[in-house]
C-alpha cells in the first residue's frame, strides 16, 4: 500500500549581483522546507536571477561543485530528497540542469532543459538530448525544466517510463503587474495537461519578485494526476508551498 509524502515548492526573489545573498536565501529556505518535507523543489535559477543573460558562464560550476555539497550536506541531515537547478559546466558547454539530491547524499541524477527558451540560447546554453525518469525510495520522479513542460513528447515519455510525480522548476515572467495572473493561469493549464498525461502528481516551483521590467508570478503549486490544484502559492509572498500526496502507480514502465 503507498503511503503519503510530504512535498514542497520554494518561492522566493533573487536580486542581480547578489550572488552571495542569492545563495545564503536559498539554501536557509532549502533547510528550512528539508525540516518539514520529504522532497524539496526549488525554482530553476535557484542561486541566480532568472533572466541570467551573459552572467549564466560567470556562475555557472560543475554538477559536483560547493552547491552540490552544501545541499548533500542538507539532504542528509534533514533526510529529505532535494532539487534544485544551476547552470551546469560541463566542458566548455553550460546547461539548464535540475539536479536531484538523494535523502541518503548521493547525486540521483541530473536533468538538463531540452527545449530551450530564445533567452537560453542567447546566454549560451546548450540542450539537453532527452528526458529521464529517476528510481527514489519516494519513488518514480520525473523532471521538466520549466518550458519542457510545454513539450507533450516528453510529458509521455515521462509516463511511459512510470514516473508517479513530475517536478518543474521555473522561472515565469509577466511583462506588467496585471499581466501576472494570466500567465499563473497559462501554466495551471500547461501543468494540468502535464498531470493528466502523465497520469501523475505534478509540482511546480517558481520564483517571486522583479527582474528588470520583468515579474515573476509565483503561485508555486501542486496538482494530482487529473489535473486538480491540490495547493497553490501566493503571487507575492516568499513561502514553502507543500502538500502531503500519495503516489499513485504511474505509467507502464518502458519497453
């Protein structure tokens, strides 16, 4: 019999050149949502601004560098699952990459954004080649960064791969203030297309607060497998938006 989960999104801001400050945020509101949840998911851009342009090679690092170590450190301590996302060096390439953190401390796996965004390529990142689902004792997780979401291929990969819940970290933009909640509507919809085909949990985590003439939305949240909200964020407010779920069977594992 499955037993619930406990599962939460962390919505915050970032501010631009504050590297250091970026980093000391996330990592005290990871620790803080790691004490209370089984698995944490942070937004993509977790220790940068979002719009990163040219600044994405000066932070980006190797998959095993210091943000790798301080979060194995949390994982451990607080026996919690944790994703979060950098700008992965890998070579001379940088990627888009979610990477997801064991409660046991040891790298899952990793996740580099496959459709990207006319911001990415301009920043220099390269695509990921294709998707994954990843073998937890919470079980079956799969992961969308953020605009791979949109892509129902992968969605349905994903499922055939029997992943019970899909995370997206993301960063969502609105151009205006009151332009904000019809863009938190849009991904409701992208979110529940993800549900529903994927025949699973679905959970998105995404940033508050301005970038330039840029606003994040918010509104973190976390739906079950026919699509329904189960809990969903302020636009405004930094919060750990959580959820107790139950995983259900996923898809049919892949042939």
């Amino acid at each position: 019999m499955a037993l619930p989960i406990h599962v939460a999104a962390v919505q915050y801001s970032s501010e631009k050149l504050n590297r250091v400050g970026n980093q000391d945020k996330a990592f005290h509101l990871m620790d803080d949502a790691a004490h209370i949840a089984d698995l944490v998911v942070l937004p993509e851009a977790s220790f940068t601004c979002g719009w990163m342009g040219a600044q994405a090679h000066e932070v980006a690092e190797p998959l095993y560098g210091s943000t790798c170590a301080v979060t194995l450190q949390i994982a451990v301590t607080r026996n919690s699952h944790i994703c979060y996302n950098i700008a992965e060096l890998d070579g001379d390439r940088i990627y888009n990459t979610a990477v997801l953190i064991g409660a046991g401390g040891s790298v899952i796996g990793k996740q580099r954004k496959v459709r990207l965004s006319e911001a990415d390529v301009d920043a220099g990142f390269s695509p990921g080649d294709s998707v994954t689902v990843f073998e937890t004792h919470l079980g079956r997780i799969g992961i969308l960064v953020s605009q791979d979401a949109e892509d129902i291929e992968s969605v349905r990969a994903l499922h055939r791969g029997g992943a019970q819940l899909i995370i997206v970290p993301c960063v969502a933009f609105a151009a205006l203030p009151e332009a904000r909640e019809g863009v938190a509507r849009s991904w409701e919809t992208v979110l529940g297309s993800v549900a529903k085909n994927g025949r699973c949990h679905a959970l998105w985590a995404d940033k508050i607060g301005g970038e330039g003439d840029l606003i994040a939305v918010g509104s973190s949240m976390v739906l079950d497998p026919e699509g329904n909200i189960v809990v969903r964020g302020s636009a405004d407010q930094e919060e750990i938006v959580r959820a107790g779920i139950t995983l259900g069977a996923g898809g049919s594992p892949a042939i």
